[in-house]
C-alpha cells in the first residue's frame, strides 16, 4: 500500500525526502531478507561513498570558482552530494538484472548554476549563455587531474527527457577511491523543473521568481491532490474502484505530449486524444471536433504516445457523442461526460414538463 500508493504520491507532490524514506522503510518490512543484505554491503562501502562525495565536491568547486569565464558572469555555485534510497538501488538491480557494482548512480553530485539576467539580455538570450555555462562546467570537469571518466555523457539539454528533464549527467571515477560517481551539472531552473516538474518551468517562463514560484507550485501541487477526490463519488460508493483509478490515471506510467503552444501534458499511459482535451479544460473536451497528431487527423479513441505533438479543433457548436464514454480512458473524462449527459437529459425533462 505505501510503496504502491504513498510513495508516488510523495513523488508526485515534490516531498523527495519522504518519498525515499517511506520506500525504504516498506522495503525493510517487505523484503526483510534482501534489507539486510543490501545494508551490509552498503555499510560497507559507504565510508569509501563519502570520501568520494567530499573530494569530488572539494575538487569540482576549486576548479569551477577559479575560473575567469565563472567569474566573470558572477555564477553562483550550489554543489551537494546524495546517496541513492535503498529500495531504489534494490530496484533498480533487480531491473537490469545485475549486480551493485554496476550501477553507476549510487552517489551523485548535483551542480547547480546561477547567475542572473542582464539587463539588456532577452529571456532566450538568457537561457542560451545559462546552458552554456553548463558545457563549460562539464569542460572544466574533465580536466581535474585524478579523476577518470567522462567521455560519456547524457545530454539531456540538447535533447530533454519527453517531461521537460534537463541536465548533463556524466561519469567519473577516481584513482584512489574506484567508485562511479554521477555528477549532474543544470541550471536553477533546470533544477526547479527537475524538483517539481513542468509547472516550475511555466512559473519561470512567467516571470515568477523565489517565493512566488515556491508558492505557485505549492498550490498546483494542493489543486491536483484535491482533484483526486472529484471523482463522481466513487470514493464513497466504491473504494477500491477509486483507489484502482488513482493508481492507473494518477500514479501509474506516464505518457508526455506536446501541445500546439509547446507545453508538456503529463497524461497516464493508455490515454487517447479524447482524455488529452479534457486534460486540456473541459470546455476543450465538450467542443472537440477532432484532433490532430503529428499532423494527421486521428478519431477520438487514438492513443497517444510518448513525445506526440496533439492539436484539439474545437467549435463552440460541437457537442460530444455518447459512444465517447467507451474511448475515455481517464476516470476523470467519463465523470465529465456524464456530468453533461446528466444535465443535458435533465434540461429535456425541464422543458417536456413545461409543455
């Protein structure tokens, strides 16, 4: 229940620490046997994890403070070390199946990189020197003189994960201390969207900064965890129909879109065209005339499909049809429709009394 249900709800709601803490903690009770012997491996390694953690931070931040191109633009660094949740590790082995000694994310190092706007610099001229400053850091990464690696690089700048993911994430180990060390280098807004998703990226985009992106973000996150509840009553009449629904729609595999504006749609995998309008606003849902992906015009029940770009057409004159109700793939989409079905049928009643 709580690594099925909580957990991603923690993840969901940007709560990381207690995310791990409660997958860590159902992974002790849940798989007693396979806790202990990842914790006694681990305990072993990690005073070896933590005089790498220190070095590479130690190492990274002389060489990137000292640089004039860092200097000149005023960057400021935030360099901080993380060790991966047991359950995560455990699960992550258990995936690929191998061994410890092959995965390369147990520790990481996060760079952060900030600097602020000049004045006579536009927001893309911003985000464009910002990314650069990020090849650069990698740069100078690969010249510290006792650290191994680094050809390989992921580069997700250049090319984002489909949910809006950005960040260089490269591979070092050192000479003394073989463990593969993660370091992830990305701006603060990269980091922003990384820690809470897409809706950080839009906060930025319109000119929110600090607190206020804090605060925006804190009441999408209480939005959506309420919209959870609107779900046609089925919390009350039927329980585990709803438990079951959250967890598909809500909690289960992803399928990220891109709308005609460029904006990400975090849709659950298995949605067609016709959850996606409603996903959009309601009002899109109920006037849909028809969708387009990729350019091609596709029927309602279309599956989407990771990286999809979506068009809705809409007109004020259309309506939805009731065979729909059979292509929704969303507990949310079917409750619409039936709300206006309820009230369409409701409003020929009103009239055929009045006649």
């Amino acid at each position: 229940e709580t690594l099925a249900v909580f957990a991603p709800l923690a993840h969901r709601l940007g709560v990381w620490m207690f995310k791990t803490e409660l997958e860590d903690l159902s992974f002790k009770y849940m798989y007693p046997q396979e806790f202990q012997e990842l914790d006694l491996l681990l305990r072993g390694r990690r005073a070896r994890y933590s005089s790498t953690l220190s070095a590479a931070a130690r190492d990274l931040k002389a060489v990137l403070s000292q640089d004039p191109k860092m200097k000149a633009q005023n960057v400021r660094l935030r360099i901080t070390g993380r060790e991966k949740g047991m359950y995560s590790l455990w699960y992550k082995m258990q995936r690929k199946n191998c061994n410890i000694d092959n995965i390369d994310d147990i520790i990481a190092l996060r760079v952060v990189l900030d600097t602020d706007q000049l004045h006579d610099e536009t927001p893309d001229e911003y985000v464009t020197r910002q990314n650069n400053l990020c090849y650069t850091a990698l740069s100078l990464a690969n010249t510290l003189p006792d650290w191994q690696g680094g050809a390989k690089t992921k580069d997700y700048i250049s090319y984002p994960k489909p949910n809006g993911y950005q960040s260089l994430h490269v591979t070092f180990k050192h000479h003394d201390v073989p463990v593969p060390l993660e370091v992830q280098i990305r701006t603060r807004q990269m980091h922003a969207v990384a820690e809470y998703g897409m809706a950080a990226h839009w906060a930025y985009k319109g000119g929110q900064h600090g607190e206020d992106i804090k605060m925006d973000l804190a009441s999408r996150r209480v939005t959506w965890l309420a919209s959870l509840v609107d779900k046609d009553g089925e919390l009350k009449t039927d329980p585990m129909k709803f438990v079951q629904e959250v967890l598909r729609d809500e909690l289960g595999q992803r399928c990220f879109v891109f709308l005609r504006d460029g904006k990400i749609l975090n849709l659950s995998s298995g949605c067609s065209v016709l959850d996606a309008a409603f996903k959009i606003h309601t009002e899109v849902g109920l006037q849909m005339v028809h969708a387009e992906v990729n350019g091609k015009e596709v029927p309602p029940f279309y599956k989407l499909q990771n990286g999809d770009r979506v068009e809705i057409i809409t007109s004020p004159d259309a309506q939805p049809r009731r065979d729909w109700l059979a292509f929704a793939w969303l507990g949310s989409t079917r409750s619409r429709l039936k709300a206006y079905f309820r009230n369409l049928e409701k409003e020929q009643q009103d009239k055929e009394s009045m006649i």
